[in-house]
C-alpha cells in the first residue's frame, strides 16, 4: 500500500462564521492507495508512517482486506465467508495499534444469500461504526457487483470528526451527482469515497469533481 497523499484541509468555519481565528479546527487526511488486499503485516508499518505525520483520518480504500469477490462473474460462498472473516481480521488488527487515528473504509456484511457493502468509521477508541450501505452497483467484467451484492437500508453515511461534517459515498455511487448533491445540503464538508476501480482513473477524476460541484463539499477518494 502507499500513502498517496496527505492533505492538511483548511480552517473550518462554522456557518456566519467570519473569524479568521487560528483556532478553527484543521484536520490532516490520509488517501491510501493498496493492491489488491490489505495484509495485516503490513499494518504497523502504515500506521507508524501516519502517526508519524500526524494524521487525523485516514480513508482506506473500498473493501481494503481480502481479494476483490466481483472480480468472479459467479457468487462463491465459501470467497464470501473468506471476505468476512478477513475484514473482521484486518478491522481487529488495525484497532490493536491504539494509533489514535480514525479510519473510514467499507467491509461486508452477511446480507442474507448475498453481501451488504457497508461504509464503516473505525473510530480512535477502536470502536467500529456503520455509515451506509451501497446502494449502487456495477456489472462489467471484472466488477460483477450485482452478482455478489444487495443493497442494503438506506441509510445517511454523515458523521462529524471534530468540527468536520463527512459523509461518504462508496465507488460507483460517485458516478450520481444527486447523491453528492444530498450530501452538500445535508451540510457535509467533506466526502470521502473508498472505491475499488482499478488503474483506469481518468473518468473518476471527472466523476469526483462532479461530485464536489453538486454538493460544494471537499471531496477525496482512496482506491484499491
């Protein structure tokens, strides 16, 4: 994995605020790229690299432990417990460091015959919350999702980290503006998208700054 970049987002004003006070909060956000899976061997040494710049939060990228099941154009329970299981691993490992760093990634959950993909917030205290289920699902070669994935509740994917307002949209959900736009004049701040897309990247360029035209929010993706 590599830690692409690292970027100190500015002051936050809360709304009418006009002072331009030191005080204001900066958060310092980390976009992790990795191959395909997250090993946890791997972890102490990403972790000790962020401690070391000082980050507030880290986005890893969508379903970051494990191989990528919608690479399979058939459902394979046995793939589908494997995933689980190694979320739940990678979740746990990444907890046991105390690094004092949330991070923002997606893991599945058993969603009866199929899988829910659920954005979830590793929180600094090791404590692991659901954000929102995808909703929206590719099926081209390589990306079976609709194959291995149900949607699940619908749910608002908004948080507040310190005085930041995120929500988080997952891979292909980027690709709706009115769903970036639902964000923004919910008050988010920040959108972060784990996706899991491959090399090919020009056209989420073009789809995560559509995003942050709809919604006026900072937006920033890790992808696998």
């Amino acid at each position: 994995q590599s830690t692409r970049s690292v970027s100190r987002m500015p002051p936050l004003a809360t709304r009418g605020d006009t002072s331009t006070s030191a005080s204001r909060r900066v958060m310092k956000l980390a976009i992790v790229d990795s191959p395909d899976g997250l090993e946890e061997d791997t972890l102490v040494d990403l972790v000790t690299s962020l401690t070391t710049l000082g980050v507030d939060v880290a986005l890893l990228p969508e379903l970051p432990f494990g191989p990528w099941l919608a690479e399979a154009d058939v459902f394979d329970r046995d793939r589908a417990v494997f995933s689980l299981t190694r979320h739940d691993q990678g979740l746990r490992a990444l907890a046991s460091t105390g690094a004092g760093i949330a991070f923002i990634t997606s893991r599945p959950m058993s969603g009866g015959t199929r899988l829910f993909n659920t954005a979830v917030i590793l929180h600094p205290s090791g404590a692991v919350d659901s954000l929102h289920d995808k909703q929206v699902f590719s099926d081209t070669p390589g990306w079976h999702e609709t194959t291995h994935n149900v949607p699940g509740p619908v749910r608002s994917g908004r948080l507040t980290v310190g005085r930041w307002r995120i929500a988080t949209l997952l891979s292909a959900e980027a690709m709706f503006p009115e769903l970036a736009r639902a964000h923004g004049r919910a008050g988010a701040d920040l959108i972060l998208v784990p996706r899991a897309s491959g090399a090919d990247v020009e056209l989420w360029r073009i789809s995560l700054r559509m995003a942050a035209l709809a919604s006026g929010s900072f937006v920033a993706s890790a992808n696998k």
